[in-house]
C-alpha cells in the first residue's frame, strides 16, 4: 500500500473542531445538544457548518448570556493553537470580528494546522 497523501482540511472543518473542544470544556455531551440546537435554530448552517460567525455568536449568546464570551475564548484558543497562531485572546473582543481576521491573514494555500483527531457529532 502506498502512503495516501493527506488533503489540507479547510477552514470551517478546522472552525467547527475548534467550537467542538470549546463546547466540550464544559462538559461532555454538551457539544451535541448546543450543535444540534444551533443548527435548528438557523445560528449554523446545515451538516453544522459556521459560515455566520456574527449569527453563531448570537446564538451562543442566547443560550449562555454573559458566558458565551468563556465559551468563545476557549474556541478562539483552540482555534489558534491548530492554526499555529501565536496570540491570545485579549479581554475583550468581537468572535465574529476575530474569526474574519484569522480567515483573512491564512492564504489557504499556506495553512498549516494542527489536526490530533476527527470530531464526528
């Protein structure tokens, strides 16, 4: 067998591990349930796809108030550390507005990631 060559994986299949181990932090079988609501609700796509981070923050924010913002840091921090990006997460931010400068500064054809596992919901 010869070795197969691995695809680079795209941004929102990175976004959505990353909002995965987010959502994990806090439990478990939390991911699941928030996912499956978001998706129900119109706050993501169908197939759980974030191509409205403006709209997926709003629908964090619906659900957990003040502590979507810890929820969204901790998928900002995953997500930069796939990324191989070296920053933090500052005090206060804007998620949609931090996940539309990562998207802008990775040239697709240079992105590097940092993929340990495949999160299958």
């Amino acid at each position: 067998m010869s070795p197969r060559k691995q695809k680079k994986p795209k941004f929102n299949t990175i976004l959505f591990q990353a909002v995965y181990e987010g959502l994990n932090s806090i439990g478990a079988s939390i991911p699941s349930a928030i996912l499956s609501y978001l998706e129900k609700d119109g706050s993501i796509g169908p197939g759980r796809v974030i191509n409205d981070p403006e709209a997926f923050d709003e629908g964090l924010k619906k659900i957990f108030g003040f502590g979507a913002k810890v929820i969204e840091k901790k998928i900002l921090e995953s997500l930069y550390e796939k990324l191989r990006i070296q920053q933090e997460v500052q005090g206060s931010f804007s998620f949609p507005e931090e996940i539309q400068n990562v998207q802008k500064s990775l040239p697709s054809a240079k992105m590097h990631v940092l993929l340990p596992e495949t999160v299958n919901v």
